[in-house]
C-alpha cells in the first residue's frame, strides 16, 4: 500500500468513516480529511461535546463546504460499486454516513439559532440553505447511485440480513421514491425549485414570528394596572423594565413582552381588563402588519401541493402521512373529524358553563366571550370548581428541586442515574477549562446518563430551561448526535442532546418557582430526551426520536402524568423555604382539576390539526383567495366559543406546521396522545413506580426507536393494538 493511501486509510478510520471512503480519496477530499484530523472544523470534531463558542457563521460557511466535499466524494464512491461488489456496508450503511458532518453542521446551525439567534446565524443558514438543496438535488439525479441501490436491495443477501437492517433497506428505497428519484430531469428540477422557494420562505416565515415577538412591548407606569399579579412576577417586570430602559428606583415601570412568562400570565391573572386586552391585541401583532405572514402561508401551500402531486400524491397531507401509523391524509382528517364530534356534545356544554360563569360574574348579559378574558375566567372557573389556586403550589415547584426530583422517578423506572457535569460557557478565542462541557450560555446545565447494571455512559443531554432575548418560545428536545453501536461485545457512544424550554426564571431575590404547567411542559420534554438517551439500536439511522412522526409524542405525554400523580409529587414537590412536602390535600386537589374543561382543551387542540389538514389538503376550495383570518374562522366557527372580537389565524405563528415536522401532522399531538392514555393503563393497573413496568416501557419502547414498525412496539409493549377511546375514558368524555 502507498504511504498516502495508508495515510487516508488511517484518518477514515480515526474519523469513523467506512473503509470504502478511504480508496484513492482525490486531493481536495485528503485535504479536508487531514483539516479535520488537525480540527480545523469545530462543526464536526470528533470530540463528544461541540465547542459552541467555535461555531461562527464563518465557520459554518468554511465547515459546511469542507463537508460538502466529503459527502460528495462518499456519494461518488457508492455510485461506483459494482453489482458483484455490493454489500450492506458499501451500500446502504455507507450511504447513511455519507453526509455525517453535513448533517452536523445543519443541526447545529439549526440548534443554535433556536437558542441564541442573531443576524450572522440568519444570513448564513440563508447562504447555505440553497447549497444544501442542490445537494439533494444531486442525489436524487444520481441515476448511478440509484441503480447501485436498486440493485442491491434485490440481491439474495438482504435476506439474510438482521430485521433492522432489512428494514433500513426497504426504507431507503422507499425514501429515494417518495424524494423523486424516479422522475425525469425536467422533473427533478422543478422539484428543486420548488424546495429552494420553500426554504427561503420557511425562514422568512421563522424570522417574522421571531422578530414580531420581539418587536412588541408594554410598558406600565401605574402599578394598579397590574392588579391581581403575583410579587415574584411584578419583580421580573420591572427588572425586564430596568434591563430595557424604563423607569428607575423613584419612578418605577413594568414591561410585559410577548413571552409565555409575560403576557400569557397577565391575560390569566390581572383582574384589569384594559391591561388584559392590551396584552391580547399585542398578540395580535405576531406574525401581521410588518411581519406579515399571510402571504407566506399562501405560497407555502401552493407550492407543496405542486410538490406532492409531482411526486404522485393527490395531496401534500398524504405525502406526509402514507408511511406513518395513521396511513393517510383522508384517515387523520377523519380521526380529527370523528374525535371533534364525539367531544362536541360535552364541548357545547362547557362553552354555555363558561358564558353562564362570566355573565354571574360581571352582571352583563353575555353570549359571547372577550378572547382577552378567556384565559382569566377559565382559571377563575377552576379555581372555584376545585377551591383550588394553581400558584399555590408555584412554592413547591423551586426549579432545581423538581429537576432533580423529576430525575429520581425516571431513574428508579429506568433503572439509570443522572449525574451533573460541570459546564462552561465561554467568548469566541478564550479557552474553556479542561473538565468542563462548554455551553452557548451561562445558565445552560448539562447531565450524563448512566445505566446502573452495565454502568454505561448512555448519553450526555443539556438543559437550557429559562427564556431570554433571541431564543425561541415554547420547548422542545433537540438531538445533536446518537451514538454508534459497539462492536465486539463493547458499550455504543453515548447520545448527545438538548431540552430546551422558556419556563419562569428566577428573581432578582429568589429562585425559579415553576408554574405546574411549567412543570408539565419540563416532564413532556423530558420525555423525549427519554426516548434519545435510552436509545439503543442496531443502526443510527433508528435511534431515538426518528419514528413514525404520530408515534413519537408517545413517550413524550405519558411522561407528562407522574407530573399530576402523588407518587410523582412526593419526589419535587417541597417548600422551597422550609423544604416541608406539599400536602396531600392540596396534591389531590392539583390532580383533581387536571381534567378541567376535557372537551374544551381537546377541542381547542383539535381545531389546529382540522386546519392544518384542511390546509395541506384543501386549500385551494377553502381558502385560495380568502382572507386567511377569515378563512380560518369560518372553518372551524362550529367548533370554537363565540367571540365579541375575532382573532388572527394560527397559522400566522404555528412554526410547527410551517417550518417544523408537524406540517400536515399536527394530529399527532392527539393521536398520541391516545396511545399515551392507553399505555399509561398499564402503570395505572401495576404501578405508576412499578419498575417492572418502567423497564418493560423503556425496553419496548424507547430502547427501539424505528427498529420496528410503531404498531408492532406498541404491541410488544401492551400485548394489543390500541383502544382508541382510552383518553376519552381517562378524561371522563366516554365510558
């Protein structure tokens, strides 16, 4: 062997790529792997931990090119393999690790602009994004790669592989399919353009939420418009105040943003109505005006129903959804359909319930509700119903405590142990100590995943739970790498990931006391991170979260009842004062109104999968042309309360259907939840700290990710199909 071609066989190896790569690499691919060796692309070092004060948008602009490179050398030494020549490993598995560092330059990018966005990120992603299409682009015209594929998923072999990996096989040629690989080039090119049109128009849409949340603020001078708001919160108003410039120790101010900690709590708790709609109306600036998103939306669906039908679906929903559990576009929308109308009897009631509630309330004859006051009269609602105050338990929340106690339920079911790393968050060119993680931000922690029969590192995930300026609303888990699987009896890498969320942050004076929705929003997330750390597959490609998208909220709301049980109260919630546990009678009341209003927050969720099917399928009867507020409201006015003033679409703000997974999918959320009320009838009837269940949930379920199909997990897991009724029954809406 020549020395440079044991030089290259070397660096493949210390980088983990398939032999198959190292054959006759030309000069600039040897470049790039003798640059990566020498760690000049932090994007993807090989290391464990990204160093994130390294990941400039320079840097991405010179890692994503260098890893363009890489992927189309591996792209081409596939293309070249010969029928007589071709097995698993110089196939299909090589094809799943042709784009690895492509793919982490993009996670990254994406991840970092979600938490710590900035003009460098947007303009960057916006470069690159077209590249990266043209990419895609290449494969799908790659005849050579795909007669490479073709022929080797019909050759005897892959019958004598393992269940995973004929899975994998049949899945990427379905995946090659369904991308168009089998249209003509005339064809394949619209296509392109057609996802170039997207991607652009996706950020844009991103941007506009993003900087129309900013945008927007109100600022009180008179502390009797913040009636009926808490202390802890008045101090973090007028702190936010301080750190924007307004008001002073002598004159002081408060400022409410569009932040879910902001003016989501002042339409729930101020007893003053005219704060209370000014806060609405500000909600009504997202995505409009300046930043309006209409016409996005509009183009955004044209384009993808021309995208479904050129690669032969007769609508974008059933592009989406042939492969998942649900089948079709037509069978999710009629499980939204036939869901709303089992809810509906119940949901005209509650809706009379509420009108009747507000008229006793405010004396004024009312048949229809102020969209500013639903918020604040649902919670006085249930107040009342339950004699119970949701803050009251805001005390025994203290952030810190419910982590750790969150940790110790699921360690016990899952038989791990959770340990903190120190962490670091340094400045581009400063150097991080050598034992800590270095994170994008201060206040970013970060834990490892231990398994406690094998004493395996299983993985690594960080946790950034408190809002700031530039990071996203809401929260999600982000995956920033699984694990290879092990060889020769030893352990596979640890995965590496990140739960995000904006819950209340601390005071100037105190800690962080978390809402119970905070709490329930922590447990969903980490419920994911569940299904990422406990992961344990054949191939990469099935790890974690990658399922069929209307099972992987699965794991995610089953998570979410230990938040309501006492069993799970008696791990977190303790007096952040005198560390006494919170009452049983006052644990029973939370879990007590949990199911307030069932049909009224089953419908409200409902209505968004029945417009976002409606959009992806019929868009062009119901709302090509229209107003899209107008539109909107007119589809779903059978199912929502009456109200005084309308309000704008969702769809203005609803990143999930529109740069997210969840476009023509946001029946899922329901349809998990479905399979989460079922499955949970499990630790109902053994346990809900049943380890035996626990182990059984983490061995069917969240070990397999997409190894098998969802159906036959659930199945091992349960012993059955589903009972599609089981969250009806468990809310109390049918028997």
């Amino acid at each position: 062997m020549k020395t440079q071609a044991i030089i290259t066989t070397a660096l493949c190896a210390l980088l983990g790529v398939p032999q198959l790569f190292a054959q006759q690499a030309p000069p600039a691919v040897q470049k790039v792997q003798q640059a990566i060796q020498a760690g000049e692309h932090p994007f993807f070092n090989k290391g464990m931990y990204p160093e994130w004060s390294k990941l400039t948008p320079e840097q991405a602009r010179t890692d994503s090119a260098a890893a363009m490179v890489m992927a189309r050398h591996r792209l081409e030494a596939i293309s070249n393999i010969k029928p007589e020549e071709a097995t698993f490993e110089n196939t299909f598995l090589a094809l799943s690790h042709a784009q690895d560092e492509l793919e982490k330059v993009q996670n990254r990018i994406y991840h970092l602009k979600t938490v710590a966005d900035s003009d460098g990120l947007r303009q960057v992603q916006e470069e690159l994004m077209p590249l990266w299409n043209e990419l895609g682009a290449e494969v799908l015209a790659n005849e050579k790669l795909w007669a490479v594929l073709r022929s080797a998923a019909a050759q005897p072999w892959v019958q004598e592989l393992s269940p995973a990996r004929q899975r994998y096989v049949q899945q990427v040629i379905q995946n090659f399919h369904d991308q168009g690989a089998d249209l003509s080039p005339e064809q394949k090119e619209r296509k392109k353009e057609i996802e170039d049109e997207m991607s652009m128009l996706e950020l844009e849409f991103g941007k506009n939420v993003q900087d129309s949340t900013e945008a927007w603020e109100l600022i009180i001078t008179d502390p009797a418009a913040l009636a009926g708001m808490s202390a802890d919160w008045l101090d973090k108003a007028r702190e936010d105040a301080r750190k924007h410039v307004h008001g002073d120790d002598a004159a002081p101010a408060w400022r409410i943003s569009l932040r879910s900690t902001s003016a989501y709590e002042v339409l729930r708790h101020c007893t003053v109505e005219a704060t209370r709609k000014a806060c609405w109306e500000g909600t009504r600036t997202i995505g409009t005006g300046q930043y309006d998103n209409a016409p996005i939306v509009a183009r955004i669906m044209e384009l993808r129903r021309e995208l479904a039908e050129l690669l032969g679906f007769k609508t974008f929903a059933d592009l989406t959804t042939h492969r998942r559990m649900v089948g079709s576009g037509e069978n999710a929308l009629a499980f939204v359909d036939g869901m709303m109308q089992k809810v509906k009897p119940a949901f005209d009631a509650e809706c009379a319930q509420v009108l009747d509630f507000v008229e006793k309330r405010t004396g004024r004859v009312t048949t229809a509700l102020n969209p500013w006051d639903r918020s604040f009269y649902l919670r006085e609602m249930s107040e009342e119903m339950y004699n119970f105050d949701a803050d009251s338990i805001r005390p025994y929340l203290e952030s810190k405590r419910l982590v750790d106690g969150m940790f110790d339920i699921f360690a016990n079911l899952y038989g791990i142990s959770f340990t903190e790393l120190p962490t670091q968050c340094v400045k581009p060119g400063e150097k991080p100590d050598a034992i800590a993680i270095e994170t994008w931000h201060p206040s970013v922690k970060a834990f490892a995943v231990t398994d406690d029969r094998t004493g395996q590192h299983l993985g690594t995930f960080y946790m950034d739970l408190f809002p700031r300026s530039m990071k996203r609303e809401g929260a999600w888990v982000m995956p920033l790498g699984y694990g290879k699987s092990g060889e020769n009896g030893q352990h596979r890498a640890p995965h590496l990931a990140a739960l995000v969320g904006n819950m209340t942050p601390a005071s100037a004076d105190g800690p962080a006391l978390f809402s119970h929705r905070d709490a329930v929003v922590l447990f969903h997330e980490f419920g994911h991170m569940m299904h990422v750390m406990l992961s344990n597959t054949e191939l990469e490609a099935h790890a974690g979260t990658g399922v069929a998208w209307d099972f992987v909220e699965l794991p995610s709301q089953i998570c979410e009842n230990w938040a309501w049980e006492p069993e799970g109260i008696a791990s977190f919630g303790y007096h952040y004062q005198h560390a006494t546990p919170m009452p049983e009678p006052l644990a029973a009341k939370l879990k007590a109104s949990r199911f307030f209003m069932p049909a009224t927050s089953n419908m409200g969720q409902l209505c968004i999968a029945k417009l976002d099917l409606e959009m992806h399928m019929h868009y062009d009867e119901k709302f090509k042309g229209k107003n899209l507020d107008a539109a909107t409201r007119e589809l779903l006015s059978n199912w929502q309360i009456a109200y005084t003033v309308p309000g704008n679409s969702i769809m203005r703000t609803l990143r999930h259907c529109i740069t997210g997974g969840y476009c023509a999918g946001y029946y899922s959320y329901k349809w998990a939840e479905v399979l989460a009320a079922d499955a949970y009838t499990r630790f109902r009837n053994e346990g809900v700290m049943n380890r035996k269940t626990g182990s059984d949930f983490r061995n069917e379920i969240l070990s397999k990710g997409d190894s098998q199909s969802a159906a036959e997990i659930y199945r091992n897991f349960m012993g059955r199909d589903p009972n599609p009724d089981a969250l009806l029954q468990m809310q109390g809406l049918c028997k």
